[in-house]
C-alpha cells in the first residue's frame, strides 16, 4: 500500500476536482432511520423510500474507503432537543398547516413507530445500522437542514485542519445542497458524489446537483462514485466493499514511537498496547535513576497493565479504535484523579477528591491510560521547576539546566518520552515555558473551552488546561477531543464568535500574516536566542508567512499587570481564607516569600478595579491587532522565554530569574490568547555558557505561535506547518 499523495484528482463536473487528502474529510448528511426507513418523518413527506435507501450502498462504499485511507469522517443528523425549544415554530406548523393538508398527520416531536420524530435521542433518530459511526468519528446534531447553523461543525472542521469535503446523503434537494451552499459559503471546498445521494422526488436530484456546479462551478464539484474510489485504490489495504471485520495480520514489533499518530497506526496493524505499556514502565522505571524528581504519584504497574489489557479485550475489532487507545499519559498533579491525594506540590493543602477533573475523564473515554501524576512548582506558581519539596526536576537536554515550570514534570515526562503526552495548567506560561526547555510542544487553549473543573486554582480567572505533547498534531489532536462547554466550569465559553472563513484553494491557502516584537523588546533574550529567534523569522517567510508591524503596546502593558499591580493578589484569593496565615511556615521558602509580598502590596479594591479596566483596555486594543482584515496579523511569535538558567543560576536568584522567563507568556493569559510553544531547533551548551568548560551537548529553543481569543485552529494550522519543517517533514 503507497502512502497517500499531497493532491488527488477525480474527473467531475464543471472540471476535475483537485484535493488534498489529508485536508479532505467524508461529510455523510443525514442518513437517519427517520428519513431512510417506514414509518419514520421521510415517508411523511410523500416521496420514494426506495431512491433514498438506494444511497446507502455507495455510501457504505465510501465509508469504507475513507476509513482505509485514516481519513477524518463526519456524520450529521438533523434533530431536536425533546422539548422542541431550538426548533422554530415555522418548521413545525408550515406543512401542517396547509389548506386541504391530507399527507402530514404528524409534526416533529409526534410519536411514529420509531419513536418521537426527528427528536434526539430517539431510535428513529440515530444513523442506519449500515452506516453506524465508529468510535473516532464526529457526530454532528444540527436543528436545521444546513449542517452549519447552529452547530459546531465548521469548529469540528477546522480543529482537524479540513479544507475540502467529499459529501453525500440524503435529500439531495434538502440537506445535501444546502449543506454544501453553506461550506461554500465559509471557504471550504466540496464535491458531491451522485450515486451517494438521493431525495424522495427523483426529478430534483438532477436538477439540484446541475445547480452546484452550475457556471463553471457556482457552489462546488459533482463526481461520481466508481472514479473517485479508483483515485484511492492505490492507497487502502482492503477490498473497498468492506471494513467491518479485523483481517488476519501478524502483529508488529513495536517501534519506540509514542507519538499519537504512530501508535494509532501500530495498533491498528495489531500491536498490543500491552507491549506499549510494559515498554512505557521500563523506561519510566530507567528514567527515575536519571531524574527522580519526575512523579509525585505512579500508578501502580500491575493496574496500568490491567487498564492496557481491559482496552484490548472491549476493543476487539481494530478497525473501530477510539482515537486515544492504548496511548499513555501523564497529569499534572494540581488536576483531579477521583480516589488519589490531589498535592499541588503542597502537602498542607492535599486532599482527596470523589470526582475526577472533567478533561481527565474525557481522555479516559477515549481509550487513553494514565500512568501517574507529575510534579509541579509549589502551587502551581513558578516557571522554574525548582520550587517543589517532592525536588528539582532538570531539562532532558542537560542536567544542569532547569526543567522550567510550573509544570516541570509533565513537559519532563514527554520530552524523556516516558508518555504521549502530558495534561498540565498554564496561569502564566506554566505548560509552555517548561515545554520550550524540553524540547516539546506546549499548547494553551483560549480559556473555557476545556473544562478546568477539577483544577486546583492558581490564578482562577487565568488559569487553563495546558497540553503537553511531542508535536503538534498530537496536541491538536488531544485538544479537539477535549472541548467541550462544561456549565460546572464558571469561566466555560458558552457562545460563538463570528468565525472566519477557510482558505481552501490557491497561494491563499499557503500564505499567513505574522508579527514579532520590537527590537527592544527583543533585548532581554540572550544573543543566542535573538540569533534564533532572526531564524526562526526567515523560516516562516520561507514558509509563506507575510511579516507585519504591530503594536506591540498592549501587550507588553498587559503582561505587567500580572505580577506588578493587584491581580497577583489572585494567587491568595484562590486559597480558602487565613490559609496562608496558618501554613507558612510550611510552604517552599520562596513561595513564602512571594505570598508575604502579596500581603505586604496592601492592595485596594480601587487597584483592583483599575487594573481591570485596564485589562479591558489592552484586551480590546490587541483585538485590533488580530482583527479580521488586511490590517490584523493571523498569528504572532514571539521567543517562548528570553533565556535557559542553569539550576544553579535559578536558586541563586529565584524571582528575578523566575520574572523574566515570563516575559513573553504573561500577557497570553490576561488577554486570554491561545499560544502554542513549539520547538525551533537546538545550539551548543557553550553559545550559551560562553566557555568550553563543562559546556557539552545542546540545548533546546522554543518559539510560541499566539493567536487571538478562539482562534485556537488557526494558530495551530500555522505552528503545525512550522512544526512540520523542522521535523523535516513535507
């Protein structure tokens, strides 16, 4: 079987259709039993069950080959919440309220024999069970016939970094082609696959189908069937006609790789995740006389073994694997794991939650295993990594270098390849900077859209989930299995902001916007960084990027308000009152010393309330800077830390060796950016050191890619890309 190529093309109408299939998704439209079946809404509606069952075969086809080929499959249904509250009162009423009306007896939310149509959760409802989704495909419920109104589709789309859609379902004349109108509409581009679409009136479906392509294609491509599978024969491992059963195959060695991507192929191809993880414990086990400072808590190896056994008996048939399965991870240990002592590297604070953090079970959902909890900073506060009584974690580069922190040993944990990926927290740049010192990706979503219920809080109002993980597909990956409005988490985003369209096709689809800081803001790195940073800007030119001056005003002000004005007084106000009054004589020396300060700022509710004015001010002037225009930039980056102290130099001078790590990573919380910290090559010891003595190997440079609030897609697309290159992928 050939790898898949960067472009395929089918013959199709108005001429062929060119995508790249990587970027191209199977989008299957409402092939419900309430619109495929008797008794169900379709046959309500007076047309012929036979056209639109006569879909599901060629669709099955299709499914087939998309499932063959790895690529991303998303099924809709069209639907209401049982109380009917999100359908309008027009779809409801219009057909029924016809003059003469002899044909609709029933409305939605009417019981049929199926159960109450075209109402969620309801067996009529759910797909076919020929076309029934596996485990790793998106289901998408949408209120209306277009599969994008109201719904978190083009969301769902760009989080898997989609630009172009092969489409069937049913009704051609219906949701099919307004469906297709409305990804048109957004950039995305499509093609139609005529024999995997019907509708219950055969006279529209020529008629619907010569509209989207209409004027040398109006709204998209229409293929048929046989010629686009004969474009994916080369690349697929089995018959087209079925995937429903695990053929015979020897299992393969395993390979070393943890990354997602490479076990997911390992496990289809019948790796045991067994075998991984008894892999994954010896070098856990190995690693612990390198640095033993990593884990606050391991699982228990017997229970991990058990976890990797119970996975492989519920999900037999390797075809069907949920997305995560078998993969190992770690979890920060401020994040709650029902039944284990939640530390935050703070034993007065310890305790034992009943319920596990949200994003924690999600993961688990997923077919994910768990193998222990990371230290950390002392509260979570600090981006050294030499602030924790369970010890000084050291960068996987060189030991006599900081591991940064706070979240010391889940960056620690990934970059020595001991796990997949890590869960952490990022306050104040808590999962990227140590990330950047280890030689992986560290990404911080806009806060709220991962759940960080179950979180002990640093900073409650900042704080967010942070992924931990060795590239960023990976972390693109962990992140669009993990959103997901939670109403238990008070800083939960509960609407949508205009979304920005896809570009799809032509230099559009390669070239982005960026800027950097000024010169003198660039002035606090080391010459060395500076040195990488400038390449690091040639790279992304290189890459297609257009650089743009900024202003860079709001963001340096707003990084100051973090640590220099009241909102540091955040950092007490998450702990329960008179907490610190009573345990500081038994905090890490200089986390004592920092919240004595914070007491001793003395500020006022008038601070307070101008420093949040101020915030609003910056928020909104970096708005401008991202904006959705020719002036705004796409994505900005900046050097993750201006610098990488020994841990010699950190103990030496630990706040002020901690304040400037942050100089480039504050700012993305208070203005509740997403940034993503991706490696950028390494330099010698020496460059940095200034002298020979001692001064063996490399060490790692890191640059982050942040992107406006909710633009998290996009800035991934771009630090993907980058990523890519220099890994010396195409």
């Amino acid at each position: 079987m050939s790898p898949l190529p960067t472009v395929l093309a089918v013959a199709a109408k108005p001429y062929d259709f060119s995508f790249p299939p990587l970027k191209t998704a199977l989008l299957v439209i409402d092939m419900q039993r309430d619109f495929l079946l008797e008794g169900g809404f379709g046959q309500i509606q007076g047309g012929s069950l036979e056209a639109v069952q006569a879909s599901i075969a060629p669709i099955k086809r299709l499914l087939s080959t998309f499932r063959q080929a790895e690529l991303a499959v998303f099924h809709t249904r069209e639907g209401h919440k049982p109380d009917l509250s999100d359908c309008p009162s027009s779809k409801l009423n219009r057909q029924a309220a016809a003059p003469k009306n002899l044909q609709h007896s029933k409305v939605i939310g009417d019981v049929g024999e199926m159960g109450r149509l075209l109402v969620r959760g309801e067996y009529g409802h759910d797909i076919v069970d020929e076309l029934q989704p596996l485990p790793n495909e998106i289901v998408v419920d949408k209120p209306g016939k277009g599969a994008f109104w109201n719904t978190t589709l083009l969301d769902k789309l760009k989080a898997k970094a989609i630009t172009h859609l092969i489409v069937g379902g049913v009704t051609t004349e219906c949701c099919f082609a307004t469906t297709i109108r409305e990804a048109n509409d957004r950039g995305l581009e499509c093609c139609g696959i005529e024999e995997a679409t019907a509708g219950y009136n055969s006279r529209f479906k020529g008629c619907t189908l010569e509209m989207i392509h209409w004027s040398q294609g109006l709204f998209g491509f229409v293929a048929k069937l046989e010629p686009l599978l004969e474009c994916f024969a080369p690349y697929v491992s089995v018959p087209l006609a079925s995937c429903d059963t695990t053929p015979p195959r020897t299992p393969p060695a395993f390979n070393g790789d943890l990354s997602i991507t490479g076990l997911q192929k390992s496990y289809r191809e019948g790796l045991s995740p067994v075998i991984v993880i008894e892999a994954v414990l010896s070098r856990i086990d190995k690693y612990s006389k390198i640095d033993p400072a990593v884990w606050i808590y391991q699982e228990p190896g017997p229970l991990v073994l058990e976890r990797a056994r119970q996975l492989q008996t519920k999900w037999s048939n390797l075809n069907a694997l949920p997305p995560l399965f078998g993969v190992p991870f770690s979890v920060k240990d401020s994040i709650d794991i029902a039944g284990l002592p939640t530390t935050t590297a703070c034993p007065p604070l310890t305790h034992v939650p009943s319920k596990s953090a949200r994003s924690y079970d999600i993961l688990l959902s997923q077919g994910a295993i768990f193998v222990g909890k990371a230290n950390l900073d002392q509260l979570a506060t600090g981006l050294t990594g030499c602030r924790s009584p369970y010890g000084i974690t050291r960068s996987v580069f060189n030991h006599d270098y900081i591991s940064g922190g706070s979240s010391s040993g889940s960056c620690v944990s990934v970059g020595a390849d001991l796990v997949s990926f890590s869960l952490a927290t990022d306050t104040a740049g808590s999962g990227r900077v140590p990330s950047a010192f280890n030689g992986v990706v560290g990404y911080k979503p806009t806060r709220g859209l991962i759940s960080a219920q179950g979180v002990t809080p640093a900073c409650l109002s900042l704080d967010c989930i942070a992924i931990i993980a060795s590239n960023v597909n990976d972390a693109r990956t962990i992140w669009d299995l993990s959103v997901g409005f939670d109403e238990d988490d008070r800083y939960a985003k509960t609407c949508t902001p205009i979304q920005r369209h896809v570009n799809s096709t032509g230099p559009q689809a390669a070239s982005f916007s960026f800027g950097i800081p000024p010169p003198e803001a660039l002035r606090v790195c080391n010459p060395v960084y500076r040195r990488k940073f400038n390449e690091v800007v040639q790279a992304l030119q290189q890459l297609g990027g257009r650089l743009q001056p900024i202003d860079w005003t709001p963001f340096e002000k707003a990084g100051k308000l973090l640590y220099e004005n009241s909102f540091v007084c955040e950092r007490l106000a998450s702990l329960p009152d008179d907490w610190f009054a009573q345990n500081r004589a038994n905090l890490h020396p200089v986390i004592e010393s920092i919240f004595s300060a914070v007491v001793a700022r003395n500020s006022t509710a008038v601070d307070a309330y101008r420093d949040l004015q101020s915030k609003a001010l910056f928020t909104r002037q970096a708005e401008k800077v991202f904006e959705y225009s020719a002036a705004g930039v796409d994505v900005i980056i900046v050097p993750t830390a201006p610098t990488h102290w020994t841990v010699e130099e950190a103990l030496a001078s630990p706040i002020a060796s901690n304040s400037l790590l942050g100089e480039f990573t504050h700012f993305g919380n208070v203005l509740d950016l997403c940034a993503v910290a991706v490696p950028a090559g390494t330099y010698r010891v020496e460059e940095i050191r200034g002298t020979t003595d001692n001064a063996n190997g490399e060490l790692p440079f890191s640059v982050t890619f942040l992107g406006g609030s909710r633009m998290d897609a996009e800035t991934l697309d771009i630090a993907g890309r980058f990523d890519q290159v220099m890994k010396g992928s195409p």
